[in-house]
C-alpha cells in the first residue's frame, strides 16, 4: 500500500502535465461495448481509446468497416485494410492506384495516386469519423506486337473479303 501510495505520488507530476488532444473525441470507450462478430467490421485499437470508424472500399484485400483509433492516418488504414489488391502484372500493363477521401456532407476532400500520397504524406488530411476510403486499382494495356498483329490481321481479312466481293461481279 506504501509503494502504490509512493508511485502515485512519483506519477502525479506526468499526469498533470498531459495535455488534452485539440481533435474532437467522438467515440470514447464506445468500441469495448461492441459484440459485433459480423465479417467486414475490424477494430484496431487499445480499449478506452477514442476511436473513429471508416469505411473502406473497392479493391483492398478486407473492405469494411474499420473502427480505429482517432489518430490513426489513411495510410495506416490501408495498410489494416491489406492494401491494394493486385494481381500478377505483365509488362504489357500499366498500373496505378487511386486513393479517393469521401467525408459526409462534403463530398471528396482529397484524391491523390498512391504513390503520390507516399511521397507527400503531409497533403493527406487527417481522418475523420464516418469517412469513406475508396481504393482503384487501374490497369492500363499498352498496345503492343500481338495487337499489332491482331489488327493487320483483321485489315487483311477485310481486304480479302472486299477483293472477293469486288472480283465476283
């Protein structure tokens, strides 16, 4: 009983000292009452934080709801999320992901590729409760020798049809 009574005592001074967090607290301790099993609802937090929930979808590994601590930033959502999902990619393709904030009642507040967002982490706003992260994964074929090949033989079938059509009156 001494030594919690002299622990107290040698804490007081940190704990006077904390500052409150100037972000408004919007979910304190709600997360430990949830008994949600449902699949596509994640928690990523400590018990008693404030925590704020976000709606990630399109092509991540696990769309859903997350519910994380309010100081979590979309870059560490999409990580919880697994990332972007992507496929095996040829060197005929060209990829980019598209990363898009959708906040409630204003609409898309930030659009960035995800390699932009990884160069410039500071451009990305902080998260907010309700938000919605939407993740594109775009591929784009560039045109190479098999369409090439596809297309003059194409031109040639036509060619020939035409000949034979023209030649037959």
């Amino acid at each position: 009983m001494h030594r919690l009574l002299l622990l107290l005592l040698a804490l007081a001074p940190a704990l006077a000292a904390a500052q409150p967090s100037d972000r408004p607290v919007t979910r304190i301790g709600q997360s430990e009452q949830t008994q949600s099993t449902a699949p596509g609802y994640y928690r990523h937090h400590l018990p008693g934080e404030a925590t704020i929930q976000v709606q990630v979808e399109g092509t991540v590994v696990s769309p859903g709801l997350y519910e994380v601590a309010d100081e979590t930033d979309l870059r560490q959502v999409l990580a919880l999320s697994g990332g972007p999902r992507i496929d095996i990619r040829d060197r005929q393709n060209s990829r980019r992901v598209e990363l898009r904030l959708v906040r409630p009642g204003e609409g898309e507040i930030y659009a960035a590729t995800l390699t932009d967002a990884a160069a410039d982490p500071v451009l990305i706003p902080p998260l907010r409760h309700r938000d919605a992260l939407l993740v594109e994964v775009l591929d784009k074929r560039r045109f190479g020798w098999q369409d090439a090949a596809t297309v003059i033989g194409a031109a040639g079938t036509v060619a020939f049809l035409f000949q034979l059509l023209a030649g037959g009156n």
